[in-house]
C-alpha cells in the first residue's frame, strides 16, 4: 500500500490528558490507539496510573499536578498540539492545571470526556472535583461528551426522556462549553438505538446507531471522545466529526475480541479494516 505520507508532509497532531489503563482498554491507551487507527499523532500527559482489568479497578495512583504540568509544557512548548482531550483527570487540582495550560497554549479545540465512573462502579473522579471541572474546564471546551449518568452529576437535572436530554444539553451550554455531545448509551428507552444527542446551541441533531448486545463496552466512552478529537486535529468539520466517531465506536463494538472475564475492550482495529476492506 503506498504511504501517503512524505518526509516533509505535515500530520495532525492530539494531546490526550488522561488516566493510564494497564487493561488497554480505556484512558491513554485507547486514546492513542484511536489516533493511530485515524492517522493522527498522538501525545500524552497522564494524570494517573490505574491497575485494572475487565473486572474492575484494583487501584489509581494519581500524578501530582507538577507532573501533570510539565507533562503538558513538554508537549505544548516543541510539538504543537491541533485537538486537545482530557479524559480522567482525578482531582481538583489537576483540573486547575490542566486548564491553566489549555489557556497559557490557547488550545481551542478542546474535547472535555467527563469521566467520572468506571464501567465496574469504582469512582475515577473525586466528588469535589465536580465543582472544578464546571468552573474551570467545561468552560474552555468545544466540545463535551457526557454520558446520561455524567451529565445528571454535572447540572444536577435527572434525565428520562429526550426533552430532559434537551435541558441537560442547555445547561451544559450555559457553563460555558460550545457545543456538546449526550451519549444515549445508557437510555434503555430508546430500545434497539442508541441515540446521541449533538447541540450547538441553537439546533439539535440526533445521531443513531443500532444497540449492540454485549457486556464488552470498555472503553467505549474514552474511543469515542478520541476519534472526535483525532478528526478535529485533522480540520474535520465538528458534527461530521460526531458522525465519523460514532461509526468508529459502533465498528469497535460490532466487533469486539471477547477478551478477559468481565466488560471487555473494544476492537480499535475494526474501523480501519473496515474502510480498507
């Protein structure tokens, strides 16, 4: 196959702020094995060292927030950054950092990934943490991608039905966010779908994929929040964006390797064999 890439072409480039899953299913390594899969160059900052498997997590270590820091300078002082996605960020402090060093680089394309909880139930963000992610983050983002869970803790509303989705989506806009995506994952309402929800802040467009039958999903937030990030490093338009990770995550579902006891990883391999097939 040729090689598109020259000597002196230019590539896209994303920094992942994020947890380390020593499963290899969510945090940095499914972030850069995302960007890998959409030719992009991925560049980390990791905010914790997490021990965990498809049965749960044994136990985090997080970085103090120098590391966090310097890991960030390093990367945004020498080799630019196009697309920015902070998944677990742990604390308070880390938060205040992070976003200390998306404004000093004025980082614009910033993808906020909420995480909160991990698919066994272990808390991966400290409660007082909330307060600083809505003060400090949400409002440098330009896009959030909140699950139904993540986005009733965010703006305090519990969320039913599509209209409380709507509302949830309002409030997120008004802390200071510009556009965000609801994942539907978690509404059993919508039967056989699974329905985001994109919103501008003037429109809102429904994003639909068929609900996949398996208890192999982990990780699925993480990809998905790191193949919108790969496609606005590379300038793709936002909502076609939303449209390419969707078919990204649906193709790593479908096609799951089935692996370990519990929730399983999903298959970051399957998009890229797909559009090659």
């Amino acid at each position: 196959m040729k090689n598109r890439f020259t000597k002196h072409s230019p590539i896209a480039k994303a920094l992942t702020i994020a947890g380390s899953d020593s499963g290899g299913g969510a945090g940095i390594q499914a972030d850069l094995k995302t960007f890998q899969e959409l030719q992009v160059y991925g560049m980390t900052a990791i905010t914790a060292i997490t021990a965990q498997n498809t049965l749960g997590v044994q136990a985090v270590y997080p970085m103090s927030p120098d590391a966090v820091r310097q890991q960030i300078e390093s990367v945004g002082t020498d080799l630019g950054v196009d697309a920015v996605k902070t998944g677990m960020l742990f604390d308070s402090e880390i938060i205040r950092v992070v976003a200390e060093q998306i404004r000093k680089f004025d980082w614009k394309h910033v993808v906020v990934d909420p995480v909160m909880i991990a698919k066994g139930g272990s808390e991966l963000l400290r409660s007082e943490a909330v307060r600083a992610l809505q003060a400090d983050l949400i409002p440098l983002s330009y896009v959030i991608t909140p699950n139904i869970p993540e986005a009733e803790t965010l703006t305090g509303l519990s969320i039913h039905n599509m209209e409380q989705r709507k509302d949830a989506c309002k409030a997120l806009i008004q802390m200071g966010t510009r556009h965000v995506v609801l994942k539907g994952g978690h509404d059993a309402s919508s039967g056989s779908q699974v329905v985001d929800l994109f919103y501008d802040g003037s429109n809102f467009t429904e994003v639909a994929s068929h609900r996949v039958d398996t208890r192999h999903t982990h990780g699925t937030g993480c990809t998905f929040a790191a193949a919108l990030t790969a496609e606005l490093a590379k300038g793709t338009d936002l909502l076609h964006a939303v449209s390419v990770a969707k078919f990204f995550i649906q193709a790593a579902i479908v096609h799951s390797f089935g692996i370990g006891q519990g929730q399983g990883p999903t298959n970051h391999f399957a998009f890229g064999e797909l559009v090659r097939a």
